[in-house]
C-alpha cells in the first residue's frame, strides 16, 4: 500500500494540493486543486472545476503526480506518482509511488 496513514492524514489536511499532468507531447501542466475530496485504499478523489487540459492530458496519458504538504504540528510533505482518470465530475488518482519531500 503506497498511502500509509501519516499520507492519508496529509491528504485530509492539506489546504491545496498541487497537480501535475502530462501531455502526449511531454509538455506538462501544473494546477493547484482543492482539498481530496476523498480516500480509498491507494485512490485520492478530487472534484473537478474545468480542468479542461488536466482532462485532456489524462485521456491522452493518465501520468500524473500529487504534491501533500502541510505545516500544521511540524513541515512534510509527500510527492505522489502514479496514474488517474476523470469520470462523473470526478478525478481519480491513483497512487504507484509517493516520495518524501521533507
């Protein structure tokens, strides 16, 4: 499991999260989101508010990454790698790889 307690923690605190996609000419794009809307084993859920090149780069490569930080007690934070998909309003992450930033 890639998502251990102290990163699903993270995930319910952090204010913003930073989102990374990529398209299929390699040209990435970075947007800030909301909080996760939700959590299921290694799955972050986070609604979706136009997201129209996000959307794209995901039908065309599904590569995405998450970046969890937060302040709160002490600094950390954690740059999650993996794959997601957009369906009913929603995307849907999910994470192969999460590496500690701090």
């Amino acid at each position: 499991m890639v998502l251990n307690d102290e990163i699903k923690n993270l995930a319910k605190e952090a204010p913003f999260v930073p989102i990374s996609t990529v398209s299929s000419q390699g040209e990435q794009h970075l947007i800030v989101v909301g909080e996760v809307k939700e959590i299921n084993d290694d799955v972050l859920t986070f609604g979706i508010y136009k997201m129209e090149t996000t959307q794209e780069n995901l039908v065309d490569t599904g590569d995405m990454q998450v970046v969890l930080a937060s302040t709160n007690d002490e600094p950390k934070g954690y740059r999650l790698t993996g794959t997601a998909h957009a369906e009913d309003g929603k995307v849907l992450f999910e994470a192969e790889q999460a590496e500690s930033l701090l």
